[in-house]
C-alpha cells in the first residue's frame, strides 16, 4: 500500500531540475507510505556503458576500492559514485554479466543497471530517503518514486521500490497482488528469478520476462492485466518512456497531469501541487485496464 | 443353523450423515447454506491452556480483601476523549435488524450497569440504544445504512469495521423477513428484500486510503472520538500492523468462532483463524511498532466466561468483547422455548437460523409479538449479571496468580495441554518449557 | 461579509472548526479557502447554511457528510467528495474522481465536469447531476435518490441497483447486472426538469433514457444466481 510519482520531461531544458520536482511530488505521499522510499532516475549515458546500482549497509568497507576490485575481474576501466548507502559502478556494457556476479560475491544488493537508470531505496521517512540520497540535486529526462506502507513483505531495503528486473526496466506499484506467489513459481520454471519476497517484484518480472520474450512493453503491461490477479496501478519506466496500467477494479487512486512541459503521474493530486504550470495542464484519471504509454 | 456373519453398517466419517443431508439440501434448494451464529466445528481454543497460579515462586493475592483492578481505557493515542470502562469486557457490534429493539435495548441497559460499552451495527444506531447505553460504539461499515454525522458525533467511539470474524472477506446479509418497515427505512431499502451488503467500502480500498479515511472521521468529530479498527481474524500480523499504520485507536480483533446475523455456512465454518491462533501475532505486531498497550487491543469470538477473557489477556490483549454469550445471558436460546424451537425443526442450542427472524427467544428477529418475550430490564440485568460473574472468574485467577491488576497477567501464567494450542498460542506445553516452532529448539 | 482561509498558512483543523463553527451558528457567512492544493477532508462535517467557497482543486473526501451548507469548489476534487451527504448543495467546477457523492443521503451534488468510477456508489436518496462524462461501476449498489449524467456512463452502471433512478443523455457502455432501460414516464421528465434547472445545466429532460432496477436480485432466485 503505497504512493507513487513519476514524472516524465519533454523538454530537456527541465532535465537539471527533474531530481527537484521529484522529490517536492515524493514527500508530498509520505502519509501513504511511510516505511520507506524509492526512486528510480533516468539520467545521462556514455554509448556502450552500462550503470549498476548496488546497495550496502555497511557502505564504507563495501565501497572502498570496489571500482579497483571489479576492474582487476573484468579487465575493463570501472568508475564509481557513491551516494550514502548506494554506490554506481559504470563500466563497458559488455562486462555487466561478469561484474555483477563478482559485485554478488562481495555480498553487495543490485538495485538495477542499465545504460541511464539509476536506482535508489531506503527504509526511513520519504524526505529523510531523499536528503540522504541528494534526491534533489538529481538531474534526468524521467523518474519513477514510490513511498511504501508494507503489507505483507519486511520492511526492508531489498522490499522498497522500485523493482528493476532488467536493464532500464523498473517498477512501482500501489495495491496488493493476490496470485504473486502462484507467478513466482511460474516465472522461476522459466528461468526468471525474484531477490525479495515482495508481490511488485514478481510483477516487474512478470514484464521483463514478457519483454524477454518478445513482447513489446505495452503488450507487457496488457499482459498484466489478464495474468495478474489482485488490485494495482503500476507506474513502469524504460530507458525511453513510461508507462501506466490499472487493474479492471481499478480502486486504488492513480492521477495524471500533462503539459507542453512534462507527463506527470500520482496517487493524489496533492503530488502535483507544486509542479509549474499545473494549473493549466490536462489533469485526469487513467482507465481501469487500460494501458498508457509516453516515449521519447 | 449358524448364520453367515455380515460386516455390520459402517458410516463413512467423510460422507457423514450432515455432509449427506447439506449435499441433498443444496441440491434441493440450489442455494448455499445461511445460517447465524458462528462456527461450530471443533477448534483450539481457550480450553486448552491452563493458568499455573502462584505458589513458592510467586505469592497470590487475598480474593476479596486485596485489590485485583479491571479498569481499562480505550483510545489513548489520538483521540480526546478515551473511553473508560470499570471491567475489560465490552459488547461487539450486533446490528438492529439482526436484533429486535428490545433486545438491543436490553445489551444497552445491561452493559451500562456493568460499566462497560455496547456497539451499534449494519443498520445505524438507534433510539433504544443510544438512550439506554451510557457508552456506544458506533460502526462505520461497508454499507452506511443510516449513517449520518449527528449520530457520529453523539457516539463515544467510532468502530471502522474491516472485517468480521465468521466471514473475513465477506460482507453483511440480512434476509428479505427481517426486512421490515422500521429496518427498510433506517436503512433506505424497501421492505421485504434480501439485503446483501458490500464486502469492501465503498469510498476507500487499503490501509493508504484508510488513513485519509480515519483523518476525515476526526476533523467531522473534533478529534474526540477513539476510533477503532475491526478485522476479521485472517492476518493478524499484517491487519494490526497496518491498522496501526493508518491511525487507529484501537484494534479490535475478532476470530473466526465470532458470531455472525446471517452469511454462508462455508464461509462460517472455513474462513478465518481461530482467536487463540490470533492474539500472539496481533500483540506482536504492536510490540514490533512500540505500540502496545498504547493503541488498545480488543479480542472476541468465542469468549464465554471469566477464564476465556483472563487468558485472552495474558496472551496481550487490553479487553475481550463478547456477543454471542451475550444474546445467551439475555434470553437467546433458553431451553424453556423448547417446544417453540423443536417446532422448527431444531432444538435450543442448536439453533442457529437468525436470519429467519422467527427466534423464539425474540431476540434475533423484527416479529413484534415475538420481541415483546424480551423484557428489557429483566434481561440487562442478566446481562449485568453475567457481566459480574465473567469479571470476578478473571479477577480470581489474575489474584491466584499473583496480579493487582487483571492486565498483569502474563504469557508466563500460562501453560498449554495440546501441541496446538502450545503451537498457536507459542504457550509451552504442561510439565515442558517448550513449544512447536520455540526458538532454539 | 466573506471570510477569507488560507490553508497555506492555517492548520486544517483550525480551518475546519472555523468553519463548522460557523455553520453550527447557522450565520449565513461566506467563506473562501485558498491554497488548497490537493488537502483532504477540506470543508468536512458543516452542518449549517454557510457558503464556503474553494479556490484551487482538493484531495480525498472534501465536503464530506455535509448539511445545509453551500460547497463550490472552483478546481477538482478528490476521491470521495460530499461522500454521505445529508443536504446542502456541492458544487464542483471542474473534474470528480472516484467515488463521488458515495452513499449520499440527500442534497444535491453538483459535478460540472467529468466524473470517474463509482459515481453515486450506494447513494441513498442524495441526487448527483454530472455535466460530462463517468466512469465505470457508477451507482453500484444505489439504493434511492437521482443520478443525472448529461455526458456518457462507463462499464457496469447501476450495478445490484436498488430504488435509485439513472438518467444518461449520452451513451452507456454497459449495464451492471440487473440494471436496464425503462420508460422516461411524465414523473420523471418533471424530477428531470427539476434538477437539470437546479443544476444550471443546458439540456432537455427528453433526451434522456431512464435506467432502473429490474429487481430481479431483490430475493434469491436459483435461477438469477449467475447473476450474483
């Protein structure tokens, strides 16, 4: 049971102030979850390199020299970032296999990779998740956030979103999956993994194991509404757009702004408050079993 | 001449004689079995735990002469107003509709004298009630038959109802003969039909919105009011978490033995857990958040005397509700209407059709010449009675195990005689320090 | 004399009990409240006629179970708005979302935009008059009072109806189970006239078709049981 905010830049003249705008819409939904936070940033990209989020609780022996120890395994220059709890390691997108197995071993948490995504998430207030991260600071052409009010799942880092599942891929989810463990098991036969015991894990694999196979993101995200069973609203990001899909139901809140400017997405319109020009954007609610999608 | 020997009848424990007679029945009638009251197959329950009473290692009290306090406050968190009750034992929700005024009547009376809160139902709050109650409970339910903001504001507590012992996940039922005038216009429904109430609420879904919904029932009620959270005992661990989470007062947590007017007997008997399995989870759930004994925990389904509530304390609860035993202490299911209920087919005690509205006792039933056999200030003093017995029985065992105060009793008082109820209860099983699922073991 | 409340400066509470203050006083006075900006439970509980007005668009349950008092709200609103209404006149400017007027009692709920899901969800005697369009699921379980639509309805309208009458002048996408047309009688051209001039809204009464109960799930039926 959560909130959710995405927001969606058109113009990249907006992109230094995307982290800002994020953050203002993140805390807004600290009510709807306040045991933890997330977002996931779309932000720059060199051709050919790939971005791995990782996460420690113990950041500063994990992190140290880390950059130096992949690039001894994977023969290939390393650089680091690192933010708190979260460090991101950029390195040739043809090592990313052989390095996060090595960044596995270390006993470090993956939170995504891919060629622009970065993910970070932590247990605490969303506004406390966001200064510790330097949310604000973020620049980016789209992000994804999400506050959390943990059903069944441990309040933990691992159980926070967003969910990434593959490279440039995450999601965010409000409502609670009824059929995730009949699906876990269905997806592990396949050869599709989850790292958490969380139902949104298991509808992010559902979708990068329907893109795995072909399926275009929009017919992943149909395919959730005949194959996933419960309530939900799923806001997605991909390395070019976003996407939204509401179950039939359709009970959970979800909110959509758009202006020349940008494609805002919410729980409640509260989150957009602050956004410039709202007063004036197209403001309206998604339809249940419908799927929406904005790409660049 | 020997005779060959047969093989005498045998009946199959599966194909029972009910499994049989409910299969020719539904393929009769091809409906679903309704029926009121709560489960009646055989589960754990409070009976298999044992109170160890104090000896060399602890020193009793002095029954009588020294004090065993039973005072007990709801509401402390938020609101304003908390209730105060003398004894740890309220009346759970039963609707006007499912019961006849009179007896409705007859809980208000009978509660106030014992010093403690009765509870409206699926139907709003009526005169008879509010005017006899001295502290009333007003549900918040799927359906708002009746609700109004006058009526919420002259409740003392406000009970948003989840879910329901008997029927986690379902909603209310009451059957088109107890549909009558009065019942159809508190409700705004017409006479005479089968009123099936929602299972979710219909202007919020999940503790995100409840807590939006919770912060709406405040500001309308001057932040006076505790506001409680009912739910059916499915999850507990995650239900008292999240009720937590979304605000409430008050947590009141209803097993599945929990009565019920009308709804399917699948649903009675094949829903939900038993209260015993419940309470362990629910105080953990508030330890885990810093939150017990601070957001009160209320536990019902099944609690029938002073021993049932004093080990529904030690497990962690603040207070037990009751309702069935209630109905039972005023009148409900007297063997002296016996012919009355073998008439129908039934006998006293097994009589569990209360959606009928043909209850004998005029109890759970809107026929007025059968309502007028309540007479409600003999029957509150029944209750009022009962009440008494139920708060002495735990008085003397929280004394026997040396408490001052009934919420003293402790998971440490305890012992249990089945691996199941050591395993629901996490009490260790008589003569052992241990139970299934102990830590270390 | 209008009294002006911003809520970018005044704690909700303190805007609530000015309010509800006001409305127990029953003084007439005008109110308008600024700097909304999505917050809930705004205007909640009134019981008096006071008129309050709301510049900008409000959260979940704005104007909940109000009485007698006037409610404009120049934006949208959130989930739940004027839920159980008792009486009085709310009036929305621009969109509803879900839930609107749920089991409202009476008074007239008055959305001149779009509504979405759940519109009039177990309403019971309130009359809601929706200028645009609604969405799915609308007066499920309705139990008395109007529902007007003068755009189109979603999926599943008037679901498990009770006594409540439907009136759409647009399409219907489909009805909910036990839900179907019924003749527009002279009765219901009058109630039509009525609430289409209290709403200020530009339509005729003959242009809509009436929806009602076929009372078909009234009592069980073995028959009907696909239904339920």
């Amino acid at each position: 049971m959560c909130g959710i905010v995405g927001l969606f830049l058109k113009k990249d003249e907006l992109r230094p102030q995307l982290g800002d705008m994020l953050t203002d819409m993140l805390i807004t939904m600290t009510e709807r979850g306040p045991d933890s936070a997330g977002i996931a940033i779309y932000g720059d990209e060199t051709d050919g390199m790939v971005k791995i989020t990782v996460q420690s609780d113990t950041p500063a022996e994990a992190f140290a020299d880390l950059d130096a120890a992949v690039c001894a395994v994977v023969d290939a220059p390393v650089t680091i970032k690192v933010v708190d709890t979260h460090a991101v390691l950029t390195l040739p997108e043809a090592k990313a296999k052989e390095a996060i197995a090595v960044l596995e071993d270390k006993g470090l948490r993956i939170m995504g990779s891919g060629a622009s995504m970065e993910i970070y998430k932590e247990v605490g207030l969303p506004k406390d998740v966001a200064a510790r991260f330097g949310l604000r600071a973020m620049g980016g052409s789209h992000g994804i956030g999400h506050t959390r009010m943990a059903t069944e799942s441990a309040v933990t880092t691992m159980g926070a979103h967003p969910f990434s599942t593959a490279d440039d891929q995450c999601l965010v989810h409000n409502g609670s999956l009824s059929n995730h463990n009949q699906m876990r098991r269905t997806l592990a036969k396949k050869g599709v993994f989850t790292r958490s015991e969380n139902d949104t894990e298991v509808g992010a694999a559902y979708i990068s194991s329907r893109i795995a196979d072909g399926a275009t993101l929009g017919e992943a995200l149909e395919g959730t509404i005949e194959d996933l069973d419960g309530f939900f609203t799923f806001v997605t990001g991909t390395k070019n757009g976003f996407g939204v899909v509401r179950d039939p139901i359709a009970c959970k809140p979800a909110i959509m702004a758009e202006t020349e400017d940008y494609v805002a997405f919410a729980s409640e319109y509260r989150a957009f408050a602050d956004l410039p020009g709202i007063d004036n954007a197209r403001v309206w609610e998604p339809e249940p079993a419908t799927v929406y999608f904005w790409e660049r | 001449m020997e005779k060959t020997p047969h093989t005498p009848p045998r009946d199959s424990y599966t194909f029972s004689n009910a499994a049989n007679a409910e299969i020719r029945r539904a393929a009769a009638t091809g409906i679903y079995d309704i029926r009121g009251g709560g489960t009646k197959r055989h589960l754990p329950h409070f009976d298999d735990l044992l109170f160890l009473g104090a000896s060399m290692s602890r020193y009793p009290l002095e029954g009588y002469r020294e004090k065993c306090d039973t005072s007990v406050t709801l509401g402390t968190r938020f609101a304003k107003k908390p209730i105060e009750l003398k004894i740890p034992v309220t009346i759970a929700g039963m609707s006007f509709g499912a019961l006849s005024g009179p007896a409705k009547e007859a809980l208000g009376r009978g509660a106030t004298m014992a010093g403690t809160s009765t509870t409206t139902g699926d139907g709003g709050m009526t005169e008879e009630e509010r005017g006899h109650s001295e502290k009333l409970v007003y549900q918040y339910l799927p359906s708002r038959y009746g609700m109004n903001p006058d009526d919420l504001r002259r409740a003392d507590a406000i009970e948003i109802v989840v879910g329901q012992g008997a029927k986690p996940g379902g909603g209310g039922m009451l059957l088109g003969q107890k549909i009558t005038e009065r019942v159809a216009g508190m409700r705004d429904l017409p006479v005479g039909i089968d009123q099936r109430s929602a299972c979710r609420h219909p202007d919020w879904t999940g503790p995100d919105d409840l807590e939006i919904k919770i912060l709406e029932l405040r500001e309308i009620t001057n932040w006076e009011k505790p506001i409680y959270i009912k739910v059916g005992g499915a999850r507990p661990y995650y239900d008292t978490a999240l009720a937590v989470k979304a605000g409430a007062d008050v947590v009141v947590l209803d097993g599945m033995q929990g009565g019920t007017a009308a709804t399917q007997d699948v649903f009675i008997e094949h829903v939900g857990q038993p209260i015993l399995a419940c309470i362990r989870p629910a105080v953990q759930a508030l330890q885990d958040l810093g939150m017990h004994r601070k957001v009160q925990l209320v536990v019902s389904g099944g609690i029938r005397n002073g021993a049932d509530m004093a080990k529904a304390l030690a497990l962690g609860a603040d207070a037990v509700s009751i309702g069935t035993a209630a109905l039972i202490a005023i009148g409900e299911q007297d063997p002296k209407w016996g012919a009355e209920y073998a008439a129908l087919g039934t006998t006293a005690d097994a009589y569990d059709d209360w959606h009928e509205g043909k209850d004998p006792a005029g109890i759970t039933t809107q026929d007025p010449e059968l309502m007028k056999r309540v007479n409600p200030v003999e029957a509150a003093r029944m209750l009022r009675n009962y009440l008494n017995v139920m708060t002495l029985e735990c008085q003397t065992i929280a004394r026997a195990c040396g408490h001052n105060h009934v919420h003293n009793l402790e998971p440490e008082d305890l012992c249990a005689l089945t691996m199941e109820a050591a395993a629901m209860a996490q009490i260790p099983l008589a003569g052992t320090n241990w139970y299934p699922g102990k830590p270390g073991f | 004399m209008t009294t002006t409340l911003d809520l970018a400066t005044t704690e909700l509470r303190e805007v609530n009990t000015t309010l509800q203050a006001a409305a127990k006083g029953k003084a007439n006075e005008d109110f308008e409240l600024t700097n909304p900006r999505g917050a809930h439970a705004v205007a909640v509980g009134l019981d008096g006629p006071i008129s309050v007005t709301i510049n900008g668009s409000t959260g979940y349950y704005c104007a909940g179970m109000n009485k007698e008092a006037t409610i404009t709200v120049k934006g949208s609103t959130g989930p739940g708005v004027a839920e159980n209404m008792m009486s009085g006149v709310v009036t929305i400017e621009g969109d509803a979302s879900q839930y609107a007027g749920a089991t409202g009692h009476g008074g007239l709920l008055n959305i001149k935009g779009n509504a979405s899901s759940r519109c009039g969800i177990s309403m019971k005697g309130i009359d809601i008059v929706v200028h645009g369009n609604i969405g799915h699921m609308c007066a499920f379980m309705a139990q008395k009072g109007n529902l007007v639509v003068l755009g189109d309805a979603g999926d599943a309208l008037g679901d498990s109806l009770y006594e409540a009458r439907l009136f759409v002048r647009g399409s219907v996408k489909s009805l909910g189970a036990d839900c179907v047309e019924k003749e527009l009688r002279p009765e219901h051209i009058e109630i039509l006239k009525d609430l289409l001039e209290k709403a200020g809204a530009d339509a005729k009464p003959e242009e809509f078709k009436r929806y009602g109960s076929s009372r078909k799930l009234y009592n069980f039926n073995i028959d009907h049981a696909g239904e339920y």
